[in-house]
C-alpha cells in the first residue's frame, strides 16, 4: 500500500473539477421550459400556494437543478475516489456491469459498487446492486475458485452504523473514504482542493442563471397565466391532459 500523496488529490481535482462546472453550466443552458414543467409535480406548486410566476419557476428550476447536480458532481466524486485508489492500492475501474472499482488489499478482492449518499436506491435498486456483486463474483471465480471476494457498497458522504449488510459491506462518508485509500481523515483532507476557482465558476453560473430565470418567468407568463394570475387548470392540463 502506497499513502496518499495530498498533492497528487490536489492536482486531480484542479484539473477534472471544471468538467463539473462546465457539465453543470451546458445542462443549465440547455433547459427548455415546457420540459421542466412536464417533470415536476403541478399540484405541489399549488399546495405551496405559489403565487407569482418568477416564485413558481424559481422553484420548479432549483428542484430540477439540484438533482442534476447530484449526479453530475456524484460522477466526479466516483473518478476521484478510483484516482485515490488506484494510487494507494492499484485499483482500476471495473468492467463489470454495476461495479464501478476493482482491487486487492490483504488477499482479498473487493468489488465496490460507489454512490453519492447513503439513501440512493429503493429495494429493487438495490436487489439490483446485490444481483451485480453475485455476477461479478461469480464471473471473477472462473478464473480462481479460490479467490476471497468481498463486494462494498461504498457512498461518497453521510453515514450508515449498521454496514454489515450479510452479503455486502455499506460503508459511508469517512468510512468509505478511509476503505479506499488507507487514511482516516481523508474525507476531510479533500474539501479544500474542491474550492479551487469555486467563487468565479459559480459566478459565471448564476450569471446564466439569472438569464434563464427571466426567460423562463416571461414564457410561463405568457403561456399560463392570465390577466397575472396563474392558470392553475391549463398548467395541470399542459401536465396531465391526455
């Protein structure tokens, strides 16, 4: 096992963070309205009570927005903890299906399935992610029958007290962290470098933000709204309608 070069998590994350940034801003300026409007939940907007339109669009384009982020900053954090891996413990990416990180550490030969956070799956994702680990063992075995396997459900933050899960381990936030790299305080080590040129990427963002925001309130305006009241019944309509 190699330790954790801190300069080494640094360079990475200044040189792949932007991919966030720019991923985050491309599917900003991408939104179409009416495509938004379709997702999300009208009859919510209106238990709110909403009122006014740059209100009920605001709302609908944070909700939208903050999912996406999930994801998206979710894929870097996977990249960067296989970087941190493969450092420490020569991991690599996996070929199999569902199994995002491959390496050996103490003659075992762990297959690690990695999420954002702790509450990332309903049962049946998660029978999926179990159906996964039997495959890739099972797939791994053919090759050595002998080979001790052990599969991690590993999740980027948060917590989980009971990680025994019978067929699988579920480590969270520091724990996951310190799993793949050796060191305890990781988890904390990294937030620093995540900040780098955070303050004029975000800056460029809500600048577009602003924009989109405008043009979105002037379209829902001029398409549900009338005489400056929302058209509660043509937006369920616009949603719902057959």
């Amino acid at each position: 096992m190699n330790p954790v070069n801190p300069d080494d998590v640094r360079d990475y994350v200044e040189k792949n963070i932007g991919t966030f940034h720019t991923k985050r801003l491309k599917r900003l300026e991408s939104l179409k309205l009416n495509n938004v409007l379709k997702r999300k939940n009208p009859y919510l907007f209106k238990a709110k009570n909403l009122q006014t339109a740059q209100d009920l669009v605001k709302t609908l384009l944070d909700a939208h927005l903050s999912s996406q982020e999930e994801t998206i900053f979710g894929d870097f954090l996977e990249g960067l903890a296989i970087f941190i891996n493969r450092q420490v413990f020569g991991g690599q990416k996996s070929a199999a299906e569902g199994i995002d990180l491959e390496f050996e550490s103490g003659g075992i030969r762990y297959i690690v399935s990695i999420k954002s956070g702790p509450n990332w799956g309903n049962s049946n994702q998660i029978r999926r992610m179990r159906d996964n680990f039997k495959k890739a063992a099972r797939i791994l075995r053919t090759s050595n029958s002998r080979l001790h396997i052990e599969a991690v459900n590993g999740c980027c933050y948060g917590r989980d007290n009971n990680p025994d899960k019978g067929d699988y381990q579920k480590l969270c936030g520091q724990r996951f962290w310190e799993f793949i790299s050796g060191n305890p305080n990781l988890y904390t080590e990294i937030i620093e470098p995540l900040g780098h040129r955070a303050k004029e990427r975000d800056e460029e963002f809500m600048d577009t933000y602003a924009q989109i925001l405008n043009r979105f309130t002037f379209e829902f305006g001029a398409n549900f709204c009338d005489d400056g009241r929302i058209n509660w019944v043509k937006l369920v309509e616009f949603n719902s309608s057959k």
